[in-house]
C-alpha cells in the first residue's frame, strides 16, 4: 500500500504542480535556438520537463504555477577577460540582442535570470525593462557592449545586477530610484567616467577594473548597509573621503589602483566602531604619514606603492615626487580632449622649428580650424557596413575633427578614426601584457576591444626623428589610405607626441581591423579544412592576395614596399576572402628598408613562396624547401601532362583542376621565385596570369568536367 501511494504521488506532482505551460515550453525552445543550441541546452527536446530537470551547476529552471520563476544557463563560450588563445567566441553574426530578449521577456514571472558565458553580443535593449518581477539579472562573461539602457532604473523589483566581464561603456544610469537593489557588479567593463548613483540599500558594490575617472562622491557615507566596496582597478581621483572608513557595516574595501592622492586623516580608518577585515589602498600617489593603527591593525590592511613617509613601513613605497608629480597629472578633467591636441601640438612644434614652413602650415591650421568651428551640426557619414555602425559614439565625435576625406570610408570600408590616447588604453586595458600578442618588425601588436565591442589589432610604432615632424604627418595621410578588400585594413590612428628637444618621439598607434578566421597556412595544413580548398578557390584566394599585394605597390603613393609576406599573414575571413596582414607601414621607424626596387621583387618572391605553397599544399620552412619543390615543378612541366606533376601538386586538388590552369599557375610561381631579382615578374604580370589561369579553369568547370562538387 505504501508503495501503492508512493507511486501515485509520483505521478501525481509533476502534472499538478509542474506542468510548464504550451507558451512558455516554446519560448525556451526558441531559447535554445537563439542562442545556437548550446552545449547545456543540447539534451532538451518533445518529452523534456523542463520544471523537473536533473539538478545541474549549468542549468537550472525553477516553475510556479506553470510558469518559469528562474532561467540559469552556464555555458563555456570565453569571454572578453578570458584572453585564451581561441578566437572571438561571441555567437554568430545573425543573433540579435532584440530579439533575443523580446523571446525572454514573455517569460512574464522570471524572477531570477542569469545568462552566463553564452557569447551574448551586441547591446542591452532598453525593452529590458519588460522583465517587470525580475530580481536578480546575471549576463556576465559575454560580450555586451554600448551603454546600460536608462530604462533599468524602472526595474524597481531588481536585487542583483551582475554584468561582470563584458564590454560596457558609457556612464551607470541613475539608479538610486531602484529600492530594493543589494548588489551590482559591473567588474571588468569598461564603464565610466562618472562614478554611479546608487541607492541606500545597497550592500555590495563592485566596480573593479572599469574606466571611472572622477572622484567618490561624498554621500557614499549614507550607504550605511554597504558590506563591499570594490573599485580597484580604475582611475579615481582627489581624496579618499573620511567617511568611507566608518561606514558601519563595511567590511571590506579596496581602492588599490586608482589615482587617489593627498594625505589620510590619522584616525578614521581604525574607529574602534569600524567593522573593516580588509582595505587595500595600495598603488596610489597617497602622501603623509600612515595612520599608525593602520599598520599595527589586526585586519588585513594593505598601502603599499604610494608615497607614505617610510619611518617604520615595511611595505614598499614610491618617493614622494613621485606621487606628487604623476597627482599632478591624474587631477584633469575626466572627459580629456586630447584628440585635437595631438595635431594641433605637432603644429605648434612645426612653427618652432620650421620658419617660414612654419607660418605657412599655421595659417593653413588656422584656415582649418575656422572650417571646424563654423561646422557645428553633426556631419555624419556612416558608410553602410556594419563595422561602420559600430563605431562608437565617441569615434564620430572625434572624426568631426578630421578632414572630410579622412572619414569617407573608401570601397565601403568603415570610417576612418583618429583615436585618443584613452580609447587606446581602454581598448588594450592599459596595455596589459596578456593582450600582447606579438612583437612584429615594427613594434608590438595588441588585441584591443574597442567600446563597441569590436575586435581590433593595435600596432604601437615608435618613431624617433630629429628632423622636421612634417614628414610625420605626411605618412599619417597615407595609413588612411591603406585600407583594400584584400588587405587586413587600417581603421585609425593615434598619434602621441612626446617634445624632448631638440628631439621630437612620437609614438603611433595603428589601429587595424582584426580578421578572426585562419590563416590560408592553417586551412592548408588542417585535414578538414584543407578539402574546403579546391583549386578554384585555391586561385581565387592567390588572386586576392596578388591584388592585396598590388595595392600596396602601385595603389598608394608613394608605393609599399618590402612586405614580409608570408603565408601565415594571409588570413581568410568567413567567405574565404583572401586579406594581407602584417605589411609594412610606411613609417620611419626603427627597422630599415632595403632599396625600393629589391623590396619589390623580394615581395614578389615571397608572393611566389605563398604561391608555391598553395599548388602543393606542403608546409614550407626553410629555402632549401623552396628550391627543391621549385626544381621538381620545373622539371615536371618540361614534361608532357600528367604523372609527374600529378605527383608534385597537393594530391587534395585531383580531379578539381584544368591542366592548363594548373600550368600557368605553376609557370607563374616559377617566375617568382627566380634567383635573378630582375627576371621575377612584376605584380601586374603575376595578377594576369592568376587571372588567365582562372578564366581557364572556369570555362573547362562551366562545361562539366568538375568531378568533384563544392
Ligand atoms: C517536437 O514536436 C514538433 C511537433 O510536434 C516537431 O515538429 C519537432 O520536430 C519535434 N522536435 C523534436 C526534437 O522531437
Ligand atoms: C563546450 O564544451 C563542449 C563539451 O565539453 C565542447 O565540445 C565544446 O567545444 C566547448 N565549447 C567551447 C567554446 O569551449
Ligand atoms: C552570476 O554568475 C556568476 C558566474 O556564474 C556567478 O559567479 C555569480 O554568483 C552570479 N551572481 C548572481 C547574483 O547570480
Ligand atoms: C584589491 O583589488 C586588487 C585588484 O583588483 C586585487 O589584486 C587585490 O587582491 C585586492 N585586495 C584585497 C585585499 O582583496
Ligand atoms: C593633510 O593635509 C592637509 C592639507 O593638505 C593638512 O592640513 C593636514 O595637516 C594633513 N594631515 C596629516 C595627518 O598629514
């Protein structure tokens, strides 16, 4: 009997109390498509109960009445912190912030979502306010960006906001009308200048590592339930308030890595009320003595890196100059113009030290000047690619400054941005080493997210001149113009100049778009990818690397040359688009370039390498390898068809290619990789003859001699 009623509860619960409505099963279906059928959602179909799941860390549905009350999905996407050496993994092109949250919104009882390393991107919509019971909304460790919608401040039943680990920017809306808030963690954006509002209830405050740039306000002291306050990591400024140390219920606090300067009061950070275990006020430009009860303190108290006077400390300190000097420069108003003054700065210079050139070029500056100042409506010339939309606001702004060629982008390229010193600190996180991710010819290169959650390489060149720094920015003109379908393209610059005289150092930042497939040399030597590559495509992508290449000779004046092209430069984006990376950028830095017409045929050759490489679909390392492949292609196109080249050539391309297409492709690359410089083809002749090639191959596929599909 009593396993009679056992049974019986059994089947009784799940269909009285748990029954997930029709509606609500369809939206989490739609859930899961949305979001690209994740790993943690793989196992949901038909005969799933969604309310009585297997308790799991990754996944977990709570439901009342036949409606959702709680969505947690944990997926394992890396986000923007994560610095692995995976790709981007944000999910595709085609999901959209909108119409992922309109689905989720009509989960009308959610109290409680947390949406966690799924690859979420693209912006917060402000309809997210349409969650009108939730509680606690977690989307950390994806990669949202743009600003945090005003519309959240009307969320009054919102406890916890946890966006940690994400790309926002802008200033924190209001949000002391949101009573009922216990906790916001915003660690790890990019948020800022203002410091936030925030209501009284408020227990944990976390704000690490974002771009807050103003000083803590004084009614931080009427937080009387605040347990943590975390904002290290920042650039706050002006004086650590009194107050903060002797908020009652505040036990931990760390301020260690902002800007904060001048002295402590010599009590309030050890009140005998104060119920603080941890404050952490190192890495500042902190003066004065100590206050003593903070070194015999039994909590954990930790001031090292500022400038305290050194009696008795054993934590180590900066001297007093400085956090005197680099004070001095933190105290600046948060929302910096630098932009103009870089520009504006090397004019200044010029006149210094060039005369009459001088004068010439002021009058010119005036002349502009007066251009912008009479412009005052916003120009806006977003050319229609996406990259272009998401540009951030402050980029447009910025390019208002710039002459209006610099910002139409060519061939439906993005615009072109003169970045500040900032918004390259930002997107580097000040440079940090684990976004480091190559020391190339010409400086090192970064990975960077631009605030609108946007990829970018950022090329850091020093350039040390005693000369005029005209020069210099007649080779900024040209970086605006190195931008081609078959070129990985440059997006901007930031230009810094540092007056030593009678030297002038400028630093350059050359901001370039990030193309996040393979390199042509990984799908070449990867099994699976490789059969993606047949000879059409094979030649379609050697032609868009020719016309890359042909750009930088004769596209831009004067020509690039000396391009160190090698094959794991050549990378492919999503359609198999050929794009030329790591060329060289016309500026004068440390590195010297050979005679101009050497470099261009040691481009050549090297163009030939790639070439070499593409028909035979071997991993070339040394020139030993070079001359053997090239001897055995010569020696077997003496030859009459077939066998002895068949043996030569990738053996995944058989039955995909035209005989003839294949020979002058082969005859072409020989060329290139002639000993004799001056034998090697020019870029034209070498397009031609991957285009003839082409033809060939087309007009032999379009009359039904292709075997293979693709
Ligand atoms: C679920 O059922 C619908 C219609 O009843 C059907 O179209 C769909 O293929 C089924 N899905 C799975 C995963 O079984
Ligand atoms: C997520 O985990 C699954 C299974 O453990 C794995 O197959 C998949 O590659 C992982 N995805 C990422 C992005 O790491
Ligand atoms: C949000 O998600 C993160 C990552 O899973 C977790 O560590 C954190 O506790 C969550 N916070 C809330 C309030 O749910
Ligand atoms: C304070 O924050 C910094 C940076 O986020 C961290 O390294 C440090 O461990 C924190 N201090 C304490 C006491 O937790
Ligand atoms: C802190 O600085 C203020 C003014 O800068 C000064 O009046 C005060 O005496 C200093 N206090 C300590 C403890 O050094």
């Amino acid at each position: 009997m009593n396993l009679f009623s056992a049974i019986f509860l059994v089947l009784l619960i799940p269909s009285s109390l748990a029954q997930l409505s029709q509606t609500e099963t369809r939206i989490l279906f739609q859930v899961q498509k949305l979001l690209e059928y994740p790993q943690v959602l793989q196992g949901w179909n038909n005969w799933t109960n969604f309310c009585f799941l297997p308790p799991s860390p990754s996944l977990k549905i709570v439901c009342s009445n036949g409606r959702v009350t709680e969505l947690t999905v944990i997926g394992n996407r890396t986000s923007p912190s994560s610095h692995s050496s995976e790709p981007f993994q944000a999910l595709s092109g085609t999901f959209s912030t909108d119409s992922f949250f309109t689905v989720l919104t009509k989960l009308s009882s959610l109290k409680v979502l947390s949406l966690v390393s799924l690859g979420l991107w693209g912006t917060i919509p402000e309809k997210i306010n349409r969650f009108s019971s939730l509680e606690i909304l977690n989307i950390s460790s994806n990669f949202i960006s743009g600003e945090i919608p005003d519309s959240i401040s009307s969320m009054r039943n919102l406890k916890s906001v946890v966006f940690a680990d994400n790309l926002l920017s802008g200033n924190i809306p209001d949000l002391t009308s949101l009573s009922s808030l216990e906790e916001v963690n915003f660690d790890g954006n990019k948020l800022g200048p203002e410091f936030p509002s925030i209501g009284n209830n408020i227990v944990k405050i976390i704000l690490r590592k974002n771009s807050i740039r103003s000083q803590i306000p004084l009614d931080l002291s009427n937080f009387e339930k605040l347990q943590i306050l975390d904002v290290s990591l920042n650039n706050l400024i002006g004086r650590i308030p009194n107050s903060i140390f002797s908020l009652p219920s505040l036990h931990y606090l760390n301020l260690s890595s902002n800007k904060f300067s001048g002295n402590l009061s010599m009590n309030s950070p050890c009140s005998s009320s104060s119920s603080l275990n941890y404050v952490d006020i190192s890495h500042n430009f902190l003066v004065g003595k100590l206050p003593s009860c903070m070194v015999k303190s039994k909590a954990k108290m930790l001031y090292s890196w500022n400038c305290f006077s050194k009696k008795s400390l054993k934590d180590e300190q900066h001297s007093l100059s400085y956090c005197k000097r680099d004070a001095a420069l933190a105290v600046k108003p948060p929302n910096r113009k630098v932009e103009k003054g870089s520009s504006m700065k090397l004019g200044l210079v010029l006149v210094i030290v060039g005369g009459v050139v001088g004068i010439a070029c002021v009058l010119a500056l005036i002349i502009v000047f007066i251009l912008w100042k009479s412009k005052p409506e916003r120009l806006n010339h977003n050319m229609g690619g996406s990259v272009a939309h998401k540009f951030s606001e402050k980029s447009n702004m910025n390019a208002r400054h710039v002459p209006q060629t610099m910002r139409l982008g060519t061939h439906g390229q993005p615009p072109y941005n003169i970045f500040t010193e900032e918004e390259i600190e930002d997107a580097t996180n000040n440079f940090d080493q684990s976004n480091l991710i190559g020391e190339g010819s010409q400086g090192q290169i970064y990975k960077g997210w631009l605030r609108n959650g946007s990829v970018v390489l950022i090329n850091c060149i020093k350039i040390k001149q005693k000369g005029l720094p005209h020069s210099i920015m007649q080779q900024l003109d040209v970086l605006q113009n190195l931008r081609h379908r078959h070129m990985v393209s440059v997006l901007g610059h930031c230009l810094i100049t540092h007056q030593d005289p009678p030297q002038v150092t400028c630093t350059v930042f050359i901001v370039h778009e990030y193309i996040s497939n393979v390199s042509l040399r990984d799908q070449l030597t990867d099994g699976k990818k490789k059969d993606m590559l047949k000879w059409p495509q094979r030649m379609a992508i050697s032609i868009g690397i020719a016309r890359g290449v042909q750009f930088l000779h004769t596209g831009v004046a004067p020509g690039v040359f000396g391009n160190n092209l090698k094959i794991e430069n050549i990378l492919l984006d999503d359609s198999l688009n050929a794009k030329v990376s790591g060329y060289r950028i016309p500026l004068p830095s440390k590195s010297t370039v050979n005679e101009e017409s050497d470099a261009e045929k040691e481009d050549i050759y090297q163009l030939g390498v790639i070439l070499l490489e593409v028909i035979t679909g071997r991993q070339i390392t040394s020139s030993s390898e070079v001359e053997q492949l090239k001897d055995e292609l010569e020696r077997s196109s003496s030859e009459p068809p077939s066998s002895i080249l068949r043996s030569t050539i990738d053996p995944s391309l058989r039955g995909s290619y035209a005989y003839e297409s294949m020979n002058t492709a082969v005859q072409i690359t020989i060329n290139c990789l002639s000993k004799i410089s001056s034998k090697r083809p020019s870029i034209e002749d070498v397009l031609w003859n991957l285009q003839y090639s082409m033809q060939v191959q087309e007009s032999w596929t379009s009359s039904g001699n292709l075997s293979t599909k693709f």
